[in-house]
C-alpha cells in the first residue's frame, strides 16, 4: 500500500542484457488485483548491475498498488534475460 506516500518510485538492483527492438522487459503495475496490467516503464539493450529507478508518482496514494516484472523474448539471438536483486518502494 501507498497510502499517505508521495513522490513514490520503485529502486530495484539488476541487470539486463535483451535484444533491442525484439525483446522487453516491462514494470507493470495493477489496482485491480491483477485483472489488468499497465506497463509503467520498459527496458532493453544491455545494462550491468546497478540501481535503477522507476517514477510511481502517478500511483501515490494507492491502496492497492502491485508491481511485477515481465520479460518477453523472441526465437532469435540469445542472451542472458534480466536478473533481479533486491528492490523496494520509496516516497519522497
């Protein structure tokens, strides 16, 4: 929940390396317990490790507030995808 939060933005640790144009990795998030998804932010190429940061500030004040991350690939090229450390939700 962010209720009583402003300025929300998810932090997440990781690193990706995805084909550009082909395929994506999305921040997705719903209000509606997972009935539908909305991406929030979307990724490809190549990153090492770091923090990245996503703005959620349309999301302040929500009570019912869910992230995920969804990675979409095609049959061409092969890479090493995305790899998630740790990650949290902050105000201000």
């Amino acid at each position: 929940s962010l209720k009583g939060m402003q300025g929300c933005k998810l932090l997440f640790e990781g690193k990706y390396s995805i084909e550009r144009e082909k395929d994506q990795l999305w921040v997705e998030a719903t209000q509606d317990g997972g009935k539908s998804w909305k991406a929030v932010q979307n990724f490809e190429g190549d990153q090492d490790w770091g923090i990245h940061q996503v703005d959620l500030s349309s999301y302040d004040n929500s009570a019912q507030l869910q992230l995920r991350f969804r990675l979409k690939t095609d049959a061409t090229g092969v890479r090493d995808g995305f790899f998630l450390g740790r990650a949290v939700v902050a105000a201000g």
